[in-house]
C-alpha cells in the first residue's frame, strides 16, 4: 500500500490518520473471529480492557499481524526501515468497560525516536462504545509530565484533561495510525455488545527505548522490549501487559 504526500504530511501535521477499508471486507470477520478465541482463553476484562500480545501461528490474526501492507504505511509514516514493537488485543466489555484516560504511550517505555500505533477496528467505533478519541497536533509537544490515572491499576495520564480531542468513528475493517507521542484516550463502552479491536505498534529501526524514565537507553533492534512472534497455542497473561 502507498500513501499519498498529503497523507503523509497530515500524520505529521496532526500525529494520527485515519485509514479507511485497510482490511478487505472478506477478512474482518475472520480475524476478528480469532480475537475473540484469545478473549475467550485469557477472559475479558470487566472495568480495563485486558490485553493479549499472543496469536496463533498460521491464523488469519498472524496474517494480518505480519502482512507487509501494514509494516509498509509504517515504515512511509515513520520514514525509515520499521520494527513490529507489539501487537495486542484491544477488546472492551460492554455494558461500561474500559474506559482509559489521556496519556501518552511514550509515558510509559520512553523512545527516543519514531513509534507508531496502528489501531485496527473489528466492530463499529462509537461514541457508544468508547471509540479512540486523540488530541491533535499534541505530539509536536514532546513527552507531556504524566500522574497516576487514580484508579489504582498503574496507568497513567497527562496532567490536564483535553478538551480538543476528535473522536475517531471507524468502520470495521478501518484504521487509524498514531504517534507514540499523541496524547489518546477512551471512554467506557456504554453498548451491549463487545467493542472489538486490535493494535500493532512498530518502532523505526534506529529508535532506543528507556524503562527508568530517559535515564538510560539501549536499541530496540538489538534488544526488543516484547515477543513479537506468533505461538502454538494462547496462554492467560500472567503479568501486566498494558501495551506500553
């Protein structure tokens, strides 16, 4: 897939883009069939969305996971050779899960260079159910101070709360890429029925990571953060995974 200069020129512009029909029609429900077989292994959060970076090898979720399309607009956006960093199960219970405050994903593991989130929709996005919502242009401020988000479970958020967000409404089958430095967040999913998604984060080739504050640093090529391969079978998390 190739990107037009203008869509380019907005990621950088705005730190996000939206993505419409990057899956075929054809594959959605397939692959959103697989998510929800790991959902049903590793259990469904009731209050956070419980998260999973395991996918079964050779499943219509490990093809879409490792399609060369999907790196591809990574590597157009970020400008260089790109890295899978992580890739997660973003699914969200309805009647009043996963609600997720603004915060930054570089507030968690620190790069010192480009990261992206490509966030992929497997049920209609809404207002309803706690669709993405990204502020504009926050990116081109750095890495904003963050605080505990309150709730007790280690999260974190940016120290004021946004009022220019966009609310990112998607189609199944619809994406939308983020910088790792665009502040985002989510409300609960207030519908009946699961909100279903997954993200892909990738990290340009020459990017180094930090996990005591920007301290220290080593490369995220030569020593990755997370497992990034498919497996044989799906085992429960036994340790937090947050996607950060």
């Amino acid at each position: 897939m190739t990107l037009t200069d203008e869509q380019v020129a907005f990621y950088h512009r705005e730190g996000y883009l939206i993505l419409p029909a990057l899956l075929a029609e054809e594959a959605v429900g397939v692959v959103r069939d697989d998510i929800n077989s790991i959902m049903d292994v590793i259990g469904l959060g009731t209050s956070k969305l419980r998260q999973s970076n395991e996918y079964l090898n050779g499943s219509s979720l490990d093809h879409f996971i490792n399609d060369p399309d999907l790196l591809s607009v990574a590597e157009q956006l970020m400008g260089g050779p790109s890295t899978m960093y992580l890739p997660f199960t973003a699914v969200k219970s309805g009647n009043g899960g996963g609600q997720f405050h603004f915060h930054q994903d570089n507030q968690y593991t620190r790069f010192d260079g480009p990261g992206i989130n490509l966030w992929c929709a497997f049920t209609p996005m809404t207002e309803e159910n706690g669709c993405l919502k990204v502020v504009p242009r926050s990116h081109l401020e750095g890495t904003f101070p963050s605080e505990g988000s309150g709730d007790g479970d280690g999260h974190k958020k940016v120290t004021f709360e946004p009022t220019d967000f966009v609310s990112v409404l998607m189609n199944p089958g619809d994406c939308v890429a983020f910088s790792r430095l665009t502040v985002h967040g989510s409300g609960p999913n207030n519908s009946g029925e699961n909100r279903v998604a997954y993200a892909v984060q990738f990290h340009r080739n020459d990017v180094n990571y930090s996990t005591d504050g920007g301290n220290t640093f080593q490369s995220l090529t030569e020593k990755p953060r997370w497992s990034t391969g498919p497996v044989e079978f799906i085992t429960p998390p036994t340790g937090k995974l947050d996607g950060h």
